[in-house]
C-alpha cells in the first residue's frame, strides 16, 4: 500500500485537524466527505465503497491533544485497500505508514507541512 493512495487527517497536541496526506488530490476534502458520509462520528469506524476504504481509529499510543481529546486517525484509501476489511486492518496496514512520521509532529507548535513529516 502507497501513501500516495491516502487521504489521512488527524491532529496533534496543539494543532487542529488537518490533511496530512491529500492522495494527490489539490483539495482531498470532498473524497473524504464523500467516504465518511455514512460513517456515525464514533471513535472507530470503517466503511468500503467500491474500491474506496474509509477507516478511522483512535491514536494506538493513547495521545491526546492540549483539550484532552483522543486523537483520531482518519484515512481514505484509493484502489489498493483490498487488504483493510475493518477498523483492526485499517490500524495494522497504515498506522505502520505514517506512525514515525507522527511521532514526529504530533506535538509540534504549529501545524506540520509534508516536509516536516520526514517520510523515507
């Protein structure tokens, strides 16, 4: 699975929520309003339509933002989501994509830019 087929929002200690990865797209809101339309707003969620997957999990380290709020991990997954047929298989194929990235940002002061997120 390629980050380039993600679409994944979340927030960090001090930041608000944002799109971290955008899946190419100039503006990733609409595919991701359009995947989460029919999700409930509860902590863990996941939704398959055609070949587009929406998964939302809570952080798996417990991190929660300055308000105490538990962070989430929100990702839409283009084409090659064949392998996350739930919540549990959304948190073991792409928390392992972005995770040291996070770990990286979560607490920075202001919001991170693609370049702050280190990708290899």
């Amino acid at each position: 699975m390629s980050r380039s087929h993600l679409i994944w929002a979340t927030r960090g200690r001090d930041w608000g929520f944002r799109f971290l990865l955008d899946a190419g797209l100039g503006d990733p809101l609409p595919e991701y309003e359009r995947a989460f339309a029919e999700l409930a707003d509860e902590p863990a969620a996941w939704r398959r339509n055609g070949q587009v997957v929406a998964v939302r999990f809570p952080d798996p380290e417990g991190r929660r933002d300055a308000a105490g709020r538990v962070i989430p991990h929100e990702f839409v997954v283009f084409g090659d989501a064949d392998v996350v047929n739930s919540v549990y298989d959304g948190e073991q194929h792409l928390w392992p994509l972005v995770e040291q990235s996070f770990e990286h940002v979560w607490d920075a002061d202001t919001t991170p830019s693609v370049a702050d997120l280190r990708f290899e």
